[in-house]
C-alpha cells in the first residue's frame, strides 16, 4: 500500500511559491469511486478541485458531483479561468488539494490561463467513435495526442495510473509508439 506523503509533494505551482495540491488528475468520469476511495483517502484530500469550462454551465452535473463528495471534503467547481485567478489568488493554500479535469486540453488550458502544473495523473479516458486505445482505461484522439505531446514539451510529467497502487505507465512512449514520436523528443524516463 502506498502512504500518503508526509510532506506533501505539490503537483501545481504558482509563482515562487508551491502550493499543496497533490494530485492533478485527467479522468473523464471526474468524480467516482477510484478517485474518492482510492486517491482522495489515500493521499488524505480535503478539497476537490473539478475544472471545466462546461461543467460550470451544468447545474445537475454540479449537483450530482455534490451528492458525490465526501460531507468532510470540499468540493469546488470552476471554469479554466477562475481555478488559474484562485490558485494565483492562494485562495487554497490552507487545503490538502487534487485538481480533476476531464481532458488534457483542459490541463493546456489552465496552464495558458497561468497554472502552473509539473505533473499530471492520468486516469480514465474512455471509447468513443473516433478514439485510439493507449491502454485498459486510455482512448485518445488527435487532438488529445496533441495536447499530451504539447504538455510533454512544455516538461510536464505525464503518468497512467487508476488508482494509487498501479504501476505507472509512461503514456508519452504508448503515443510515440501509437502516433509516431514528436520533434521535441520525449521527457518521461
């Protein structure tokens, strides 16, 4: 079993200073079991961050991510722009804090709206018409190849992983070997 980090280990950046949001994740689904049961209390989480510029517009999306949540964990919804302001802001400096978001676009997006972010957790992605299977719970298109490979460009660690127990898979290597390798070169080890 992995334990939660003593001091935590921020995954976002803001500034001079780090903030302590431990996980950035991508998964579709956004707020589950996996990411409640699995990350949320393993890694001891008392602020859930969803960012989606839809979602927001979404009010029985909202309520049902509510009914979703843990009483003991907060739970913010915010578009791109409001969750870059709030981070700049340290409005969450005092929480133990994982970002969720449904695509890598949206991680492309809150970094051009001035996050910060080093390191990305991928989860589920799930099939659609159109998408390609990188691996059980990972389908991308073009446009999510893009994205990864512009988040790895810009030296952000990309990595698979369900739950915190699975072993972590280097899906920059899974779209070189998919799509063909980028000019940049890959930055996963």
């Amino acid at each position: 079993m992995i334990r939660a980090l003593s001091t935590p280990k921020p995954y976002l950046k803001t500034g001079a200073d780090w903030m302590p949001i431990l996980l950035t994740r991508i998964d579709d689904r956004l707020i589950h079991g996996q990411v409640v049961v699995g990350w949320a209390q393993e890694l001891k989480i008392n602020h859930i961050i969803v960012v989606n510029d839809e979602i927001v517009k979404n009010d029985m999306q909202k309520f049902l991510f509510r009914m979703a949540t843990p009483n003991d964990i907060n739970l913010s919804i915010l578009t791109t722009d409001e969750a870059a302001q709030k981070i700049a802001g340290r409005e969450f400096d005092n929480d133990t804090a994982m970002i969720l978001v449904k695509s890598p676009i949206d991680i492309c997006s809150l970094i051009k709206a001035g996050g910060k972010i080093s390191e990305v957790n991928i989860g589920g992605m799930h099939f659609e018409n159109n998408k390609t299977q990188l691996f059980d719970a990972v389908f991308v298109d073009d446009r999510d190849v893009e994205a990864f490979r512009q988040l790895n460009d810009m030296k952000v660690t990309l990595e698979v992983r369900m739950v915190p127990t699975d072993t972590k898979k280097n899906i920059v290597k899974a779209i070189e070997e998919k799509f063909g390798k980028t000019a940049e070169g890959g930055n996963e080890k």
